[in-house]
C-alpha cells in the first residue's frame, strides 16, 4: 500500500477541484480575467510645465528588450523619444541656463565667439593672404560660413561627452538616452539664432539686400542640424565605451575648419575635386547657405538633394547604432 505524502493529497486535491465542471469555469473565467486587470494601469497626472493646467497620460509599459539593429528598434525609439519631447525640452533649457548663469554678458557670449573668430581670420586671410571673397567684404564673408560651422562643431564636442557626464543618471533611471547629447544640439541651435542677428547686423552695415530666398536658409539649418545630431549620436555612443573619441575630436575640427569652405569659396577647390569634396554634407551646406544669405540665390538643387539624402542615411544608421547600444551603456559607462 502507497503511502501518500502531504504534498501529494494537496496536489490530489487542488486537481479533483479543477475537475469539478463549475469549479473548472469559474477557474477559467478567473484566468481571462487576470491579463486584463494586469493591463490596466492606473493614469498618471502631471502638470504643464508652462500652463499649470492638470494632464492625464496613461502610463506605459517598457520592455527593455536585447539590443539589435534594425528598423524596428529606430521605429520604436522614435515613438519612445515623442513621448519624452517635454525631458528634451526641459533638458535644452537647463543646458542654457547653466552655460550663462552667473555670467555679466549672458547670452551675449553666444555671438561674442564668432566676432573673435572673424576678427582673427579677417586679418590673416584678407591682409595677409588675400583670400577672394567673391566681391563680398571679407568679414561678412567668413562670418556667414562661421555661424553654422560653430553651431556643428560646438553641438559634437559638447554631445560627445554628454552620456559620460551623467552616468550616474543613466544607471538609475530609465529614459531614452539619445535626449542627453540630442539637448546639446538644440541649445547650440539657440545660439546659431542669436548669432543670426550678429549677422542681420552686419549685412545692413555693409548694404548687402535681402531676397525670398533668404527662406531657403531654414532648410539647410534643418539639414545642417540633422547631420549634427547624426554625428552626436554615433560619437557620444562611442564615447561611453572608448573615452579616445573626447581627446582627438579637437584636433579633427580643428582640421575640419580648413577642410571646409569658411575662410575661402568652393571656386578656390580645383574643378576636377569639387564634386567629390562636396559630399561631405557640412561643407556643401555652409557654401548653400552663404550663396543663400549674401548672393541673394536659389540653392543648387542637385547639390541639396544629394546633402539631404546623405544626412538621412547618416542619420538613420547612427539612431539604429545608438539605440542598439543603448542597453548596454549602464554596464560599461
């Protein structure tokens, strides 16, 4: 005779129960019940930053899953990133704020920057070097190309070290991490506006006329600015795990203000070059967006149409490295 251990009547039990047929509904009914109270979250409530007013979202629930590059994960980080729109804007804010706290000019600084730097290569490449400037007085000449090589170079160097900056928020709290170097950007686009009116200055002071073309400028910008954020996103991914890109990114843009045309034109590149050197899409955007401003002239459409798909690709692969790498990033930061 079999002797049956506590455990076992209980499972005898809790199986004759089940095989009772009410039971046994009223267990199934049980069971479809479950998933939907599970899914049901309470809404979380916030106030608008700027009305006050009292918002009702629902909250969502995140899988962090294995990284993977694909079109999936770009899709669902882009909704991700929607969704934190207002961390972004919060984040632009704050690196404003800090930048010029405490600080006698404040936001003069941000236009104080590209006037040195004009000053400085008016004298070596105008009475020095006697660099062409197309008919256009020098210092405005190399001004308008200034403006959105320091919006570029400013936003990468500051975004590269951004994640590494805050690792100790990464590590506690789960967000879409392309906000960090994503908010650098921003705040250098505040500072290219700024400048802009620098550079509405100086073209009524040497009486250079504005046409509706000046409203293609805004395309560029856009272009220029997502190249940028291509750029910040591979480079600061990176950074979290090799700390080298930090130290040598100075010396590549020092390079690159030569390797682009702000102190001189694209008619000083030998004709048969000229192609190939503007598929690098900052160099072909500054040379737009100076025709643009000071020439008064439509853009090359062939040569804005090749920029753009070029910064759309660079732009795709580099959120698709970034977001691949991202559940990475706490563990080697």
């Amino acid at each position: 005779m079999h002797l049956r251990t506590p455990i076992e009547s209980s499972r005898q039990a809790v199986s004759d129960e089940i095989e009772d047929p009410e039971l046994h509904d009223d267990w199934s009914a049980a069971e479809e019940r479950t998933p939907a109270l599970e899914s049901m979250t309470p809404p979380l409530e916030r106030r608008h930053p700027l009305l006050g007013t009292r918002i009702v979202t629902p909250r969502n629930l995140t899988v962090i899953r294995p990284p993977s590059f694909s079109l999936g994960t770009i899709v669902f980080g882009i909704r991700a990133l929607a969704g934190y729109r207002d961390l972004l804007y919060t984040l632009t804010l704050f690196r404003l704020t800090v930048r010029y706290k405490q600080s006698i000019l404040g936001w003069i600084w941000a236009a104080l920057q590209p006037l040195a730097m004009m000053m400085i290569y008016t004298l070596i490449f105008s009475r020095v070097a006697r660099v062409k400037s197309e008919g256009v007085p020098y210092p405005l000449f190399v001004f308008s190309a200034l403006l959105p090589w320091i919006f570029f170079s400013g936003a990468v160097s500051n975004a590269v070290n951004g994640l590494v900056n805050y690792s100790t928020v990464i590590t506690k709290l789960h967000f879409p991490r392309e906000i960090i170097p994503l908010s650098y950007v921003f705040a250098a686009l505040v500072d290219f506006a700024i400048a802009c009116v620098i550079l509405g200055g100086l073209m009524m002071y040497y009486r250079v006329s504005l046409s509706w073309n000046i409203l293609y400028a805004l395309l560029v910008v856009a272009i220029l600015m997502a190249f940028t954020s291509a750029i910040a996103l591979f480079l600061s991914s990176i950074q979290v795990r090799f700390r080298d890109i930090a130290a040598a990114l100075p010396v590549v843009l020092q390079i690159g203000v030569f390797a682009t045309p702000v102190v001189y034109s694209v008619g000083s590149i030998p004709l048969r070059f000229q192609r190939l050197y503007l598929l690098n899409p900052v160099a072909s955007l500054i040379e737009t967006f100076r025709r643009i401003v000071l020439h008064g002239s439509a853009p090359d459409v062939q040569m804005l149409i090749t920029s753009g798909a070029i910064t759309l690709c660079c732009l795709a692969l580099a959120y698709g490295y970034f977001k691949a790498t991202e559940p990475m990033m706490s563990d080697v930061i």
